[in-house]
C-alpha cells in the first residue's frame, strides 16, 4: 500500500490502482453521510478534485493521485456512505484507476513515511 | 483528500472544565473565542442520536450569563429591559423564563437570549460571541434602573433528553416538578444550582448554572450515571437544526429582522399594535410594520432530495433560475436520517411544499420548503 499527503492510499490490483482514504482521514472527517462518485471511463489527471465526501462536519474532496483513466468506482458507497468510516481501508474503496506506467506509484509514501506524517 | 478547517488555538480562552473535556477525549477547537470540544469518542452521529435516545452533557460555559439587578422596583427594571426587546418582560412570572431578542434601531436582531423572572432581580443568558456588547449594550440603556453585572464564576452545563430528568433528579430531586422553562434556584452539594428546564436541542431537559468551584464534580458525577454521555459542539448543531432553532450569526443576525426569521410568536401582544404597552423597542417601526403586512422574506425550512447537504451559503432558485436567497444553516440530521437546512425566501416561495432548487457545486439539485420542527419536540409543558 501507498499513500499520498492527501490521505489517500493506493493499492495495486492487477494492472489497476485502487484508491481509498486512510483511517487517519476517515476519523479526522467523522461520520461520512454522501459520497459522490465520478463517473466510470473518466480520463483525470493528477490533482482534479474526483469525488466528495460529505461528513456530518464538511464537505472535502478526494483528488485523483496521479494521471489515468477512472474505470470502475465503489457503487455500494452511494447507499451506505457510512462504510467509509466502518472499513476505509477495505471495503469502502473509492475508484479504480488504469494508469500508464505503475512504477509512478514508488513516488508515494510507503506505510512507515505515512504514519510518520501523521504522528 | 483536501478541505477542512484549521485555526489557532492560542489567543482563545479556556473553558473551567477544559481538562475534563481533554480527559474525556474531547476535541477542542476554536469556537466564539473559546476552546471548545466538538465532539468526543462517539463522534456527532452517535452523540446525536444518544441526546435523543437518553442524556447527552453539553459544557455551555462559553455562553455569557448577566444578573439585570433592580435599583428600584423589578417593575422599572422589567419595563428598561423591555426597551431593548420587543418582547413582553413585564408579564413574565415570578420563576419563569422566557426566550428574547435585542433588536437595532433598523429592525435588525443583535443577539437572542433567554431572560428569567427570579423574583427580586433577572438573569438573562447570551451567546457568546454577542456577550461582551450585549453587556455594554445592556449598561448603556439599563443603568438608571438596574445594575448590570457578568457572572464570571460559574459554568453553564445542558443536560438534554428523554433520561435527563431522571439523572438530574439523582442529585436534585425536585427538578421533576420543574416544567418546561420554569427556573429555579436549588441548593445541592455542588453549590448553588441555578437551574431552567430549557435547551437547545428540541428534547425535554435542563440547563444547569453551577459555580466553577463545583463544576467539574457536578459533571463527573452526571457523567458516571449510565445514561449520560458528554456531548460536543457538532451534535448540538445538528440537534438544534433537527429542532429548527436559529443560531444567532447563521440563521438571525442585523440584517434579519424577527418577523422575516419567524419568531413572531416571541413578540407577544402586549408589545403588538394595540397593546397595552406597544412598540417602544428599538426597530418598532419596521417589526410592527412586518407584523401588519408581513416581510418581504421567510426563514423557511427545506429537504433536499437524496442525501447531499445543502449547507450554509448554498444559494436557492427558482425553477425557472430567479435567485431567491440563501441556505443560513444546513447538514444531515442524524434522527431525521436525511439532508435539512433552513434559509431564506421571498415569501411568495415560502409555502411549505414548494419546490425549489439549491446550487451545490455547481449543479441545481430539487429542495422543497418543508415544516420546521424537522423532528418533533419533547418538552415537558
């Protein structure tokens, strides 16, 4: 797993990239009630605000980590938003992104440099 | 990830019970000058719906608490402080408590307020970001009556719920006769309690003035009972929106007046056109004038359809795209198990079951005017 300064991870699934928020993030927003996804077959790049979580506290963004292609985003998150506080890191997965070279992923923060960043 | 709010914690004052909040987990933020927990463990959602399933413990001590002490009669005090309001003091009696509002002299509204009848003198509760200029205000136009003195050496706990009453009375038993906004007076081993069954959350329950010296113990021991579970700044705005209760800054400020925020039920006829003591506050002209015709605008209450909120500064049209207002409060109601909010409208648009439409990053998403309270009230009248 992979993770960038915007708390995301990132976790390679065959040729995909699977993006979510981390532990860290989930609790900082609290209780997640709407999610909005982007739509499938979206061509992103780096930085573009991607999703909204809204919590019972604000509205924040997720950011695609890196340029790509959105092919496949986490339907079950739209009826049960809450999941992303329950499971951030596994089952309340985000998107899945195609990507053209993954090598681009060893430029993120392993688990130790992460965990370092959020103290 | 991105957005979210920072802010600096030097500079803001801290509450008496500061370290029990941080002992209990409690995250503090910035909050009208203050550090103040907005939520603990639980999290909003849970601390939300605990207040309404049983007692949740808010700290309250930010707000500002005044003693309007008579110089001569309570009855010269009573009417001086009704010069400010447009709101019946005089009739208010003795061991009850009423809900006010100062106004300017264009109608405006500069700070909400509760206002009780102890007998001998008044005690009067602010918000904290007014309380400051709600004292000055207050000395400026109170002093040939009444001295005006800021109690600083006590807390101000709420303890709100179906189970409030029942954990209170372990302590004082004989806030059980209490009913909806009466005060009293109470003597426990905390000190003197000056207690109002009143709050900010639309359940049964009571706000409790302790002296500071007792404050953390009265605390500790409502917290210990099974019931009760301390409760942030998040959950009680979420409950108090669920209530359709105003929070002054957001939803009532000068440029609204009571009648465009829909509290006329808080100007009682005696303050009305042909009362016995009518207009003679500040703004009368305008507030007796929006009484009569009505205002231009309505604070209404509105449902988002789906589940995104539609939250302050979301801008409200008609289908046909005519701005019409603003969203003054809005987020998720946790009881409610959907998106509220409340704002303004011109009052044409303000009929319950009007379709609207709210902007939300950029995209116009249906809104319909829907009756406040969004989840019943359970005082105890």
């Amino acid at each position: 797993m992979k993770y960038t300064k915007e708390h995301e991870w990132l976790r390679v699934e065959g040729e995909l990239v699977v993006v979510g928020i981390t532990q860290h993030a989930a609790e900082a927003l609290g209780d997640v009630v709407f999610v909005e996804l982007p739509e499938p077959e979206t061509q992103v790049a780096a930085g573009d605000e991607v999703c909204v979580i809204e919590s019972v506290k604000a509205a924040s963004d997720i950011l695609a980590p890196v340029d790509g292609e959105i092919v496949e985003v986490n339907e079950a998150l739209s009826d049960n938003p809450g999941l992303v506080n329950e499971d951030p890191t596994g089952t309340a997965w985000f998107f899945k992104m195609k990507i053209d070279d993954l090598a681009v992923l060893n430029d993120f923060m392993d688990e130790d440099e992460y965990n370092e960043l959020i103290g | 990830m991105s957005g979210g709010k920072g802010g600096r914690v030097s500079d803001l004052k801290r509450l008496a019970l500061h370290d029990l909040h941080v002992a209990l987990g409690g995250k503090m933020v910035p909050f009208a000058g203050y550090e103040m927990p907005v939520q603990y463990g639980l999290g909003v959602m849970k601390e939300h719906l605990h207040t309404r399933a049983a007692a949740g413990l808010f700290d309250v001590s930010h707000m500002g608490q005044v003693i309007l002490r008579p110089k001569g009669s309570y009855q010269d005090t009573a009417l001086a402080f009704e010069g400010l309001m447009p709101v019946d003091v005089l009739g208010v009696a003795e061991g009850r408590q009423r809900y006010g509002l100062f106004t300017d002299q264009a109608g405006g509204i500069l700070d909400d307020l509760m206002f009780a009848n102890r007998g001998d003198h008044l005690f009067v509760v602010v918000n904290a970001a007014c309380k400051e200029a709600d004292v000055a205000h207050m000395q400026a136009h109170l002093s040939d009556t009444t001295g005006v003195i800021a109690v600083t050496d006590r807390a101000l706990l709420a303890l709100q719920g179906p189970q409030a009453e029942a954990a209170l009375a372990r302590i004082v038993p004989s806030v059980a006769a209490m009913r909806f906004m009466d005060v009293a007076q109470l003597p426990s081993g905390y000190g003197e309690l000056w207690i109002s069954r009143s709050g900010y959350t639309g359940e049964d329950g009571f706000e409790i003035s302790v002296p500071e010296a007792g404050a953390g113990a009265l605390a500790r021991a409502l917290l210990d009972m099974a019931e009760v579970e301390a409760i942030g700044l998040g959950a009680r705005d979420s409950l108090r929106l669920e209530a359709g209760l105003c929070l002054y800054g957001h939803d009532i400020d000068t440029t609204t007046s009571p009648v465009e925020a829909g509290l006329t039920w808080a100007i009682q006829k005696p303050r009305r056109a042909g009362g016995a003591r009518e207009g003679g506050f500040p703004g009368a002209a305008r507030i007796l004038r929006e009484l009569a015709d009505g205002p231009a605008r309505l604070r209404v209450g509105l449902r988002p359809e789906g589940r995104a909120p539609m939250r302050e500064g979301t801008e409200l049209f008609t289908h046909d795209g005519t701005a019409l207002g603003q969203v003054t409060s809005g987020g998720f109601g946790p009881s409610v198990e959907a998106p509220i909010a409340m704002g303004y409208v011109p009052r044409g648009q303000a009929e319950i079951g009007t379709t609207l439409q709210g902007e939300v990053r950029g995209k116009r998403l249906p809104v319909t005017v829907a009756a406040m309270p969004f989840q019943p009230t359970t005082y105890k009248r």
